[in-house]
C-alpha cells in the first residue's frame, strides 16, 4: 500500500540547525520513498510548528509523519495530539532524535552530524511505513487506595486522600501505627515534642470514617494494573478479641515473661510478651508475641487471659488472608537505621557506653526505658562528657556513599538535650554540617553558642585502651582533628553513633512485590528524580517518604501529601488511557509450545488448555517485548514495535551501506494448513 | 585417614634463632594436624619488613628466589609461619602477577641464577590461615586432649598478617586466632589492640617509640584481666617478651604476661609435654599462667540475677 | 575535535568509517544517550541507535540483519542487572547475546563486534565512553562487509520446490 509520509526537520533554533545541515537534510528526505513531502521549520513544536503538520494531514491526506527534532521523551506526545487533532491515528507517528542524538553529540563536524541525522531520518521514515494504528484502552480508576506503611509520611498520604472523601486502606506491619517518629524525643528545629505532634494525627487515622486501619498486616501478593490492583493481606492474629477488648493494659501488667523490645525500644528496654508497644499506641489493642509467650512455648500461664475483665484473649486465634480491591497504591515503608557493628573500631556491642541514634532517643523520651534521663549503660550513672561521631555509615565508600541528610540536625539535636538535661561537655565528630533547610542553620548557631565543642575529622576509632592517665576508664574517640592538623584523643563517658538512614532490609522483596524498581540499595525508584520524585515508572503505585531517600519529616509529609495529590488526580479523572504497546498472540498459529509463559514477569499469558494456546491478558501485559522476541514461531505481535518495523528501520538507518542486493526483508506467513 | 596435605614450607630467619619454639611446635602440631610440611632447599632471608622500601627490584627478587625454589618441590602452597615472611612471600607473588614489568625483570634478574618463577605458580598462605581453612576449627576440636580451661589468652594478630585485607579477614577486627583459641577450650580477651603494631624493628631505631608501642598492648592485655599473651608473629613475640623487662624498667610499670606462640598452646592442648611444647624457651616465664589451666576461676561464674538497673546491651 | 578520538589505523577501512547499529532501551540506555546530548558530551557519529522498549525485545535476528545490511559491529544496551524497568528482561538478553556471539563466531564474526552493556538513564558520561570503547575496537577489527566474506561461506540453499510439484511427486511416489 502507497503511504503519504511528511518529514519535517526542526531547527531548534540553532540546536539543531547550528550543526545540522537542516534545509540539506530536508531536500534530501523528500527524495525518500513514499515521503509525500518534506519541511523544516524552526520550532516544530510550536503552535505553528504544529499547525504545519495538521494542514499537510488535511490539505495533502498524509498518512503518516516523521518529526525529526529532539527526543521522544520530550515531544512525542505534542506531535502524538497534533496528528490526533487533524484525523490521523497518533501511532502512526515517529520521531527522529537529531537532536540529542546528532546535533549535541557531534558538534565537531557539520558533514558527521548531518550525515548520522540523515540515518536517523531514513530509519524513522522505513520504520514509519510499517506502524500500524492502534486505539489506547481505557481502564476504570477504582478509588480506594492502599497506603502501605503506617509513619509520618503514610499517615500523612492516607488522611488527606481520606479527607477528600475516598475509602483508605493503611496497612502497617507493627503493632501500632507511628513509625520511627513515634520513637523520637523531640524533633529538630523547633524541639516539638514528637508524640505530641504525631498523636493528634494517628488518632485522626485511627478514627476518621474513611480510613480501614490494618495493624500487625503484610502485604504478600499484588496482582493487577492502574486502577485495578488486587492485593492479598495477611492479618496477623493479635491474639485478642478487639471487639472485647478496651485496652485497660491488665494484661501486660501481669505478664511474667519479659524480653528485650528490639523494635520500638531499640534494644534499650523491655517490654512482655503480651504487650502494647506504647502508651498512644493506636490502635489501642495489644500483641501477643508468640516466641516469648510462656504459654505458646511451655503451655503454662496464661494469666493475661485470667486477669482479663472483659475476656478478651484468644490463643486460637488465627491469622486472616484477605483480597482487598484498590485502585492505586501509595508507599511509605520508611527506613532502618545503618547497624554500626559493621564498623568494627567503633566498638559498638562491645563497649557498653557505646549506643546508636535510634537508642539515644529511647534513652531521652520520657516515657522511655530511663524516663528521659541520660545515664550510662549501667542504668545510674550520668555522663560527664559525650562524643557523637556523624556520618556512620554514611559518605562512606566501605558502605553508603550518599549522606543521609538528618543527621547533622539530629546530632545538634541531640548535643541541646545532652546538655540541658546533664550539662556534660558535648563533642561533635563531623566532616560538614548539613542543615540546609528552613532554620536549621539557626539551629547550628544555638548550639554553637551554647558551647557544643566541633572537632572536624572523621572519628578512627573508639576505644576503652587507656594510654595516658585521664583515659582510664573512658572511651577514648581517635581522631584526626583536620582543622588543626592533628591527631587527638579525647576520653568521653558515652559515645553516640549517628547511623545512616538505610532502606528496609526487605526492600527489594517488596519493589519486587509491587513490580517497582530499587537501587541496589533499596531505596525505590522514582520515575524522574527531579520532576517527578512521587511517582514510579508502574502506573498506580506511589512512593513517599523516606523509602525513597533519606529525608527529614517535613520532606516525608511533603511526599506523602504528593502523592496523595496524585492518587486524587486520578480518582478524579474516573479512568485512564492505558497505551496499547502490548503484545499480542496470533492464537491461529501458536502451537502451545508455552516458551513464552514464563518468560513474563507479570504472568500476563496464560496457557489456555482448549484449543491449547497461551493468550496475552492485555490489562497486565506492560509491552516489554520479551515474548515477542522468544517466540519460535514469530507469532507474537509486539504492537507498536512489531519485527516489520525494526527491521525496516534497521534497513533505514543503514541507507548507505547496505550491499547491493537492495531486497527488503520481508516475513512470509505460510499459508495455514486446512484444520 | 585422608592423605596428609603437602606444603612447601618457608620457616624464614628468625625460626632458627630467637623463634626456634614457633618452628619446633609448628612442626609438631603440623604433624599432629597431618599437614605435611616439606622445607625449602637453600631457602634464603626475605628481607623482613625494610628491604622493600629501600630496593624494591632487589628485593622482590630475594623473595622470588624462593618462590621459584619452592615450585619446584610437589606442593601448590606455601606455607610461612612468620608474617613478615609470609607477606613479603604474598605481595611478591601478588604483584609480579598484577604488574607484567615487574614479573619481566624479577624473572630477568633470577635468569642470572638459572632459575625462574610463574608467578600464581603456587598459593602463598600463614600458617594460622592453613590451620583455620584447611584442616578446620571441627578436626582441631577432635584433638584436643587437655581443654586450656581456666587460662584466659589475649590473641595478638601483630599488623602484617591482617593488612591488606586478602582471604577475607577483617583488617581491624579479625577473629580467627581467637576462634582457635576458643576451640582449644581457653578463655579468649577480646582486647582492642589486637592488631595494633608492636613497634617491629623500632625497637634498634628509637627505643622510646617502640617501647611505649609494646607498653600499649601489655598494658591493655592486663587490663582485660589476660593470663598470657598468644601471637603468631616471631617479631612481635619477640618485641612483646624479650622487652617487656626494659619496658617495665622505662615506665616503672610491672608487667609479668607470658607471651606464647599460638602452636605452643596447640601442643599442650593437645597433650604434648611442657617440654615438647617448648615451654621455658619463654623469657617471660609462662608456667605461672599455665597453672591456672583447670583451676576454676571464681569470677566465671556468672551473676545469676539480673542486674535491675542496667541497661541491655545490643545483641552480639 | 573530542580529546579522545578513534584511530583508524587498520587499513582496510579505506575512505570509509566504522558503522554501529544501536539498540537502545527506552528507559535507561535511550535516556543515557539523551543525557550525553544535553550535557554535550562529544562521541564519534558511528553509532546509528535503535529504540526498543527493553533489551529482552530484542530478537537476535536484529543483530545479524544490521550486520548483514552492512554494519560493522552491533552495540545493545539495557538497564544494569537488577534494574530492568520489565524486573528481568536484561537477564534475558544477557543469555542471547551470549548465545548470539557463540554461533556467529562460528561464522568468522568476530565477537567483540558485538557487545551488551548497562547504562543508567543517570549515566551519560558511561554512554559516551561506552560508544568511544566499541568505537576503537571496531576500528581496530576492520570493515566486517558481510557480504564479501560471510555470505561467501554459506552455500546457496536450492529453491523450494513448488507445492503442486511436491504434491505429484509424492503421489507418484
């Protein structure tokens, strides 16, 4: 069949045209086969630069257009409309990148950058004739959306979507809702008292109308698309009756089994095995741990359940699985906290007086394991003097190269409330101090006036070898003070490590569950680091918070309101366009050889047993082209990027050198065999 | 029985003076282990820890000398009990292999001699790392006939052995030696400087350095509550036993911790006599910390209550 | 001029230049190659790049077309390891570019006329030198020119007999 194809060249103002012989490529494309005709201009993308293709649609019935400008991933969608607007189908539109794949790369020569641009051009123009029109499928938007992770930044996703009138399901793993932030002291700059600002917020969660509150919950299968996700919960069995339960705490008061909490007291302090993780835990119910119950490992006991008023204990009581239906997913699983046994010299687990940041807050907060007062690990004793070394684990190439941009707040935090509460000399180990946001630099000055002392390197070693007097008994931080070009040992009573903010150990379990991307790290991949840091490259899943990058609570409520504005925007629009690169069994000709099925990594393609042919579900398929490509018989279609039209643009692109031979290559169908 | 593992072994200089208890009960335990331990012919010195700064070229050809006698023998390791030897033997093998120059002219200047050397021709290995890889901490434990038991040892692992970190061990915290102990049944201190530098050769250069450097270490190894000091190292038991008089005499301190090779404590463990595990050659005498093993010692009994007040302590 | 050209030493290429067909995937390797257009980073014109959407499409079939349609060497790019914007199609392409190189080699195609490597959308400065590293090894390797040497190799197949033939044949048979 005859295409009508029109070229058109920007110049880009001088982008392009500075190195790319634009009038010459132009001339020269209009000779192509099938090209109906051939323009420059000096924005395409203008409105006029826009106008120029619609009338030529109109005017001339041009069946196809090539734009060769900059690249796709800035235009093709203007030019997609702009066919759209004048009656062509817009998949029937290519673009050729001269710009930064030409223009900006081979500056040095006019002839190289014209002559890859008229490769560019000819391969886009082959591969053109070969599209073929294809319609976008639209996909209802359900609006109850699953928020996953119950800290600052989940809290904050699932109250404004909630607010906006629409069903919420926030799971949270814990017991209790709160995340991190519920274990802090007070928070940097303002020293806000961080259950006080958090509290009001989980009960407005734990109360609000629209909101379903699943604690003690984890996600363990996510099937589905944009609008359309179905996701299996396991609810794990508290081991109490919720709905008799009131929460009086007689239960934990009288359990004898005690163990060390290492979630929410870090390690620091103890809690029972049926217990309530804190006193504004919400929901208000408490856990069964069933490794620490004396009941569930010796079968004794049981006197929660006979001190229990309202006889709300249930040790049968098992987990429940459920299938929620949700239209988009917001994640806010947060971070953990860099274990600093993995720096060996700085001693921690073997010198007692040695504690991370996370301890450091439990040891503050006043309903802590030490009611708020700073004591050595001995329970009594009040430090004279404290070290805190920044960057553990972090801006280190050993093992995170990044900076986790809390810390230095934190550590000054930490310095005032040190300070305040013992009027111990406060030592501060750093290599910069980073407080860039909204009065944090005013914080450093208050602390620097208060007399915290700074000493600029970073900390070798943390020892209790005495070596001269006055160090018998300490810890002495080794360190080269980079100010003074010296070695220094200062002998402290308590060092405070200020780890690095790390993903969940788990997360790449999880991205994969939710079929997002991480980093080798963890931390999930956002679709643009600049412009757009909420979204991810699967339509429908969301991420905010500290799961995506180290960041301060400001910024973790910032993502999640963003993201809650995102999701909104699509409960909004009731549907979306899902873009039909797909692929596509020819079940006529599939002989049921399955090579396909499990190459998918969304089980898109079933295997349907009559007439035994495997089928593409095209709501999951994502068009990755894998099964296009294994397919022994070729019977796959990969829309939009189908083998005709890779082949064609292959052809194109080599114009030039391509052997005498000058025969397309085309797929022969063999006729089907009569059944 | 398995066949005995064969090693081409370089005992280097210090074995036949000042160490004469390392290389015997090396070779004892060895045996005991069925590690086959064949000597080099005409091995020669391996510059200890100067000669490489000084001529590098030269030196390195020293070292390959042995090297390329030792590839002769019927053995793909070896084994030097001596860290200073063992790295010299190490990096020189390492590095004519890394650097095609280097492997050019070392071969070059051992072509005078009529000999030459492939460099990865053979694995170059301590001795503790042999005894910790290939025969494992399970048959060690099989062998014990007398658990050291009531004797607390401090490991000193001396700086050469663990720096550049190769075969995995941790260059600030390894814990090998210790786990040997431990298997031996002693009572091991974990105590911080164990890889910190004895002083080497400073102790002929500046007295002062080197002694305040072999002070640090007895007197945190005391600190710790350590009955003796086990090393693996010929220079650093050397620094830490033969000065510990001369330390004691600068800083008016009064140390009196025995320092053993770690295959001293092996032979005993595994029943060889004082004599047989060259007990005595020790300046420091080590019978007093000796006879603490099998005696009960009234602090290991462990405080059965809780302490109300403390705090806990991270899980290890 | 760049400060890191490529030499054409090697003789064989005469007045002409290394040609490379690229495969590029759309998520990362593509937007790498964007990212060294807009920092104006300066590589040679050899590369001719080819948009999929991810290196698990990419047939091996494209390959020997581009060299048969008289490239000099194929370069494929895709997300690093683990980072497949599709989880895995990368692993996918690893096993048949493996695979690929394997037989042509077989063919007297050198195989390091075709490599796959990783870039991230972030990393425009390893697009750059990855196309100056084929760049130099093509050049160095020669023209390929397919046609002159590898379809020389290959005997003609005879034609297909025609379906009424085969049908009287076999009903002769």
């Amino acid at each position: 069949m005859d295409e009508k194809i029109g070229v058109y060249v920007c110049h880009c103002g001088h982008n392009i045209a500075g190195t790319v012989d634009v009038e010459g490529l132009s001339k020269w494309a209009s000779t192509l086969p099938d090209v109906a005709v051939a323009r420059d201009y000096r924005f395409m993308c203008s409105s006029l630069g826009q106008e120029l293709v619609e009338k030529d649609i109109k005017e001339l019935g041009l069946t196809r257009v090539v734009v060769a400008a900059c690249s796709p991933h800035m235009h093709e969608p203007t030019f997609r409309r702009a066919c759209e607007r004048a009656g062509l189908n817009r998949y029937l539109f290519e673009m050729a990148n001269i710009r930064e794949h030409a223009s900006w790369v081979h500056q040095h020569s006019i002839e190289s950058a014209t002559d890859k641009a008229k490769s560019l051009v000819s391969g886009a123009v082959r591969r053109v004739k070969e599209l073929k029109p294809l319609e976008p499928f639209m996909v209802d938007i359900n609006p109850t959306t699953l928020v996953v992770g119950g800290g600052i930044a989940g809290i904050n996703a699932a109250l404004e979507i909630a607010n906006a009138g629409h069903a919420v399901y926030l799971l949270e793993r814990e017991p209790s809702i709160g995340g991190h932030m519920a274990q802090f002291d007070k928070t940097f700059p303002t020293l806000d008292c961080a259950a006080c600002i958090l509290t009001p917020k989980m009960f407005d969660v734990g109360n609000h109308p629209n909101i379903t509150l699943m604690t003690y919950s984890e996600v363990e299968q996510v099937d589905g698309y944009v609008g359309n996700f179905k996701v299996r919960v396991r609810q794990k069995a508290r081991k109490i009756n919720t709905d008799l339960c009131t929460g009086c705490g007689d239960c934990w008061e009288k359990c004898p089994a005690k163990v060390v909490d290492q979630v929410y007291e870090a390690g620091l302090g103890y809690r029972t095995a049926i217990y309530r993780p804190f006193p504004q835990a919400v929901p208000k119910y408490p856990v069964i741990d069933m490794e620490s119950c004396i009941y569930y490992q010796k079968g004794t006991c049981k006197a929660c359940e006979k001190f229990c008023p309202t006889g709300a204990i249930d040790f049968e009581q098992e987990d429940k699985v459920l299938e929620l239906n949700v239209g988009n997913i917001v994640l806010a699983t947060g971070y953990e906290l860099f274990d600093p046994r993995r720096i060996s010299p700085y001693g921690y687990g073997r010198l007692a007086n040695v504690f991370t940041s996370l301890e450091f807050e439990r040891m503050l907060n006043a309903s802590g394991p030490t009611g708020g007062k700073v004591i050595l690990r001995d329970g009594e004793t009040q430090p004279k003097s404290v070290a805190i070394v920044h960057c553990v684990g972090s801006r280190d190439k050993n093992h995170n190269v990044y900076c986790s941009a809390t810390c230095c707040m934190a550590a000054l935090k930490f310095g005032h409330l040190v300070k305040e509460r013992t009027g111990a000399e406060v030592y501060s180990f750093y290599i910069d101090i980073r407080t860039s946001a909204k009065n944090y630099e005013e914080f450093y000055h208050r602390l620097l006036d208060e007399g915290m002392n700074f000493v600029r390197g970073r900390v070798a070693e943390i020892t209790d070898a005495a070596r001269q007097p006055g160090e018998e008994g300490k810890l002495v931080v080794q360190v080269e003070d980079t100010l003074l070009g010296k070695q220094r040992r200062i002998p402290v009573d308590m060092v405070i490590l200020m780890g690095a903010m790390e993903p969940r150990r788990d997360a790449v379990d999880t991205a994969h569950r939710f079929g997002i991307g991480c980093s080798e790290a963890g931390f999930f991949t956002e679709k643009h680091p600049k412009l757009d840091p909420v979204a991810t490259m699967t339509d429908g899943v969301f991420i905010a918070g500290a799961c995506q990058g180290p960041k301060d609570i400001p910024d973790s409520v910032g993502q999640g309101a963003a993201a809650a504005a995102r999701v909104l925007t699509l409960i909004g629009q009731g549907r979306v366009e899902i873009e039909p690169v797909r692929a596509n069994i020819d079940e006529a000709r599939c002989s049921g050889c399955r090579i396909c099925n499990n190459l998918c990594p969304y089980g898109a393609i079933d295997f349907i047993e009559e007439p035994g042919v495997s089928r593409v579900n095209p709501a999951l398929c994502k068009g990755c082209g894998t099964c296009v490509a294994a397919c022994p018989s070729q019977i796959i279609t990969g829309q939009h990027f189908t083998f005709e039209s890779i082949m064609a643009q292959i052809e194109g692109v080599l114009f030039d050198v391509r052997a005498g031979n000058g025969q397309s290559h085309t797929v022969e169908q063999l006729p089907l065999e009569p059944a | 029985m398995s066949q005995s593992r064969q090693y081409a072994y370089y005992p280097g200089c210090s074995m036949r003076a000042t160490a004469h208890a390392y290389d015997r009960t090396a070779r004892r335990v060895s045996e005991m282990l069925d590690l086959s331990l064949q000597e080099i012919e005409d091995w020669n010195c391996c510059g200890a820890t100067e000669y490489m700064s000084i001529s590098a070229l030269q030196a390195y050809s020293l070292v390959a000398r042995n090297l390329s006698l030792a590839a002769t023998q019927n053995a793909t390791d070896l084994v030097s009990p001596c860290s200073a030897c063992y790295l010299n033997l190490r990096k020189t093998n390492d590095n004519m292999k890394k650097y095609p120059d280097l492997n050019d002219q070392v071969n070059q200047a051992l072509a005078a001699g009529g000999i030459s050397y492939t460099p990865g021709a053979l694995r170059v290995r301590h001795l503790l790392d042999v005894i910790v890889e290939d025969v494992g901490f399970d048959a060690v434990a099989a062998l014990v006939k007398q658990p050291l038991k009531g004797m607390k040892v401090a490991p000193y692992y001396g700086c050469l052995i663990v720096r550049p970190s190769v075969d995995g061990y941790d260059t600030e915290y390894p814990t090998h030696l210790d786990k040997l102990m431990q298997t031996l049944g002693a009572g091991v201190v974990d105590f911080p400087l164990k890889t910190h530098c004895c002083g080497g050769h400073m102790t002929q250069i500046s007295e002062e350095t080197a002694f305040e450097l072999i002070r640090r270490i007895l007197h945190n190894a005391a600190d710790y509550g350590a009955d003796a000091i086990v090393t693996l190292c010929p220079m650093c038991q050397l620094n830490l036993d033969a000065y510990q008089p001369q330390v004691n005499a600068m800083f008016g301190t009064r140390f009196n911790i025995p320092i053993l090779f770690f295959t001293q404590l092996m032979g005993l463990a595994f029943g060889l006599t004082f004599d047989e595990a060259e007990i005595g050659s020790e300046i420091i005498p080590a019978l007093a910390a000796l006879g603490k093993i099998g005696q009960e010692s009234p602090e290991q009994v462990a405080p059965k209550r809780r302490d109300k007040k403390a705090l806990p302590m991270p899980i290890p | 001029m760049p400060k890191r050209d490529y030499s054409l030493d090697n003789p064989a290429w005469g007045t002409r230049r290394p040609v490379i067909v690229g495969f590029l995937c759309n998520w990362c390797s593509y937007r790498a190659a964007d990212l060294a257009g807009i920092s104006r980073m300066g590589y040679p014109s050899t590369l001719r790049d080819i948009r999929i959407m991810c290196t698990g499409r990419l047939d091996p079939t494209f390959v020997i077309k581009a060299l048969r349609e008289g490239a000099d060497g194929a370069l494929v790019m895709g997300c690093h390891p683990g980072q497949c914007h599709y989880d895995a199609g990368n692993y996918k392409a690893m096993r048949r570019m493996a695979l690929l190189r394997r037989t042509l080699a077989q063919f007297g195609v050198h195989p390091d006329r075709i490599q796959l490597a990783w870039a991230s959308a972030a990393q425009g400065t390893l697009f750059t030198e990855t196309v100056f590293k084929m760049t130099n090894a093509i050049a160095r390797l020669g023209p390929l020119e397919w046609h002159d040497t590898i379809d020389e190799l290959v005997p003609r197949a005879p034609a297909m007999p025609s379906a009424e033939t085969l049908v009287e044949e076999a009903s002769h048979g």
